[in-house]
C-alpha cells in the first residue's frame, strides 16, 4: 500500500484547496504539518518532512507537494537522500523570481539535483509564481515527469482547483 504525505506551500492549503481534498480522500494521505506557515525555515520544514515519515517504508512513500512544497521535497531528497517511491509536485515556485518577495529562511534558491526517485511536475502555462520554461527547467534538473495542464493559474483554489479528479489520476500513476 502507498502512503501519500501533503506537504503544502506557504500559508499551508485551505479547506478548498485540492490537497485538502486528497486529503480527505482516504486515511493513507496525510498531512504534514509544519511549525511555521507563513514565515518558513527550510531547515524545520525538511526536519518536519523525514520526521513525518519515520517507521514507514521508504518503498510505499509517495510525497504530494504544492508551491513552496515541491522546494521543500527538492531540498529534503538533497539533504537526505531516501529513495522513496515517489513525488507529485504540482505548481512550484520560483524562489529566485525578483516578484517572490516572502520571508523565507533557506528557500533563497531551488535546488537543481536529480531526485533518485520517480517524480512527476504538473504546471500550468500562466502560473503567476512559475515560468512555463523555468518550470520545465526545474523539472529537466530533478529528472521529473513534465505536465503542462494549460492556463490553470497556480493550480490552488483560488484557480478553482478545489476537487482536482485530473490530479488524483496522475498520482495514481506513482502507484
């Protein structure tokens, strides 16, 4: 059996958010909660992430990241090296971009190293927090699966990503 550990994005993912939605989908997704939301250390996050997943195995891990989230899975696997059974990561962004003005300590770039696990990346061609082409970049660099669903905004809720149907599918192909 896969176990799916979320792990959102800044300001974490609301009641409408799809990865509240996958969430509720089933008791082998799971949440990972961090410390601190909106003012985000990249060291407690990734601390947060290899606790989180401490007596499971790695082989039936699979990681759902959004937004800040997907950095946080590239600077985890960076760190620690697990090779688990797989990564989602829908709507990264870009730390690097001049308009990404958040207060975040140690997100101050992407990491561009290869994962040594299967990922795919879901963008969308006019994602306020992303490039199409810088997206593709990041996804060239972890070796991930690139999807590019069209103009879908940041692909939260917000863009009227709430049950996300098209994403569960994807997932499933992780296994």
């Amino acid at each position: 059996m896969s176990y799916y550990f979320i792990i959102p994005g800044l300001g974490n993912s609301g009641p409408d958010h799809w990865q509240t939605h996958f969430e509720k989908s089933g008791s082998h997704f799971i949440r990972i909660n961090q410390t601190e939301w909106d003012k985000p250390a990249s060291k407690d996050w990734i601390e947060t992430i290899d606790r989180a997943l401490v007596g499971y195995d790695p082989a039936d891990v699979i990681l759902i990241g959004h937004s800040l989230g997907c950095t946080a899975i590239a600077n985890w696997a960076k760190e620690y090296q697990k090779k688990i059974k797989g990564a989602l990561l829908v709507a990264p962004s870009d730390l690097e971009a001049p308009r990404y003005t958040f207060d975040t300590v140690g997100f101050d770039h992407v990491p561009l190293d290869k994962f040594n696990f299967k990922s795919i990346m879901v963008t969308s061609a006019n994602d306020e927090w992303v490039t199409l082409e810088r997206a593709r970049f990041f996804a060239e660099n972890w070796g991930s699966e690139f999807i590019n669903i069209g103009n879908a905004g940041h692909i939260n809720a917000a863009s009227g990503f709430g049950e996300w149907p098209m994403g569960l599918e994807i997932l499933k192909t992780l296994g």
